[in-house]
C-alpha cells in the first residue's frame, strides 16, 4: 500500500462519488478504528474511498495523531486499499 501525506488545501474542491459496496464497506471500517480510539481528534477524522484510495481527512492539533491515524488505517491490513492519502490538517 502506497502512502502520501498531504495538507488539505481551501481551494481544492471533492466532488462526492458514488460508493459501490465494497467502497462503503472499506470506509466503514476505516472509520470504525478510527472511532475506536480513545483520542479524541482522531475520532472526529473521516475517510472517503475512491477507486482504490482511501483518503483521511480533517483536523487533529498534534502531527503525532496525524501519524497516528495513518499508522491505524495501514495496520488495520484493510483489503482493497491500493493508495493511502493523509490529508489531514494539524492546527
């Protein structure tokens, strides 16, 4: 699984995409550990799946629960996951 770490940028616009099944069961348990954690910040972060990658979005106020999530996401060995883009925002 590749990984690229990314700051969400204002003026970049995502268009909603139509999840197929195995999309929506991807990003349910890609959010399922995320809401797991006792980290506050970390649970509030989303994921939004699109053609084999999974991006992680929002805001936590420490890098550490940046890394953090990402860490979570790959170990959790969720298959169909090609690219795993972290753009969450440390503010």
């Amino acid at each position: 699984m590749a990984v690229l770490n990314l700051l969400n940028s204002p003026d970049k616009v995502r268009q909603p995409t139509k999840l197929n099944s195995a999309g929506q069961q991807i990003c349910k348990s890609a959010n399922a550990i995320l809401n797991r954690q006792y980290v506050l910040g970390i649970q509030r972060l989303e994921c939004l799946w699109e053609n084999g990658k999974l991006t992680i979005t929002g805001r936590v106020p420490l890098y550490y629960h940046k890394q953090l999530a990402q860490q979570l996401i790959m170990d959790a060995n969720i298959g169909g996951i090609k690219l795993l883009v972290n753009e969450i925002e440390v503010c």
